[in-house]
C-alpha cells in the first residue's frame, strides 16, 4: 500500500492528499489491515471523521481511537489483536 511508513509496529498510514483528489482508499486500507501481522498498531490519517472506514476497522473487532487533530486532520487509532 502506498503512503505507509513503518516504525516497528506501528503502520502510518497517511491518505489525507488523496482522499481530497477524490480518491476512496477504503477498500485499500481494509486488505492492508487483514494482511498486517497481529499486534499491528494503525495510525491512520484523514481529512475527515471517516465514520465508514471506522465501521469497517469495527466489524474486524478492532477498537477505534477517532482524534482530531487539527481542522481537516483526524487520525484513527487501532490494534490488530487476532487474525481475520
């Protein structure tokens, strides 16, 4: 997946630039997530509150962690605790 920049578990995942040009990168960040390794810790930034990228982090049983940063930057905050 583009725009991921590890730090030992932890997976950054940037998409703000591209969901502004009208990109959906959902579909992308869901396979990410299923492929990552158990004890994976997402960081994952938006430019907005992403409720559906957030239901779908959830029905995989992970807890979401939604902050905003600053105007126009979220960040989601999850675990991959089990397999999917």
């Amino acid at each position: 997946m583009q725009n991921v920049k590890m730090e030992g578990k932890r997976a950054i995942v940037d998409v703000r630039e591209r969901i502004l040009k009208g990109e959906h990168p959902r579909k992308e960040i869901m396979d990410f997530v299923k492929a990552s390794p158990v004890g994976t810790i997402f960081e994952i930034h938006i430019p907005h509150r992403g409720e559906p990228l957030i239901a779908g982090l959830e029905s995989l049983g992970m807890n979401v962690i939604a902050n905003e940063l600053e105007p126009g930057h979220f960040r989601l905050m999850a675990v991959k605790l089990n397999e999917f």
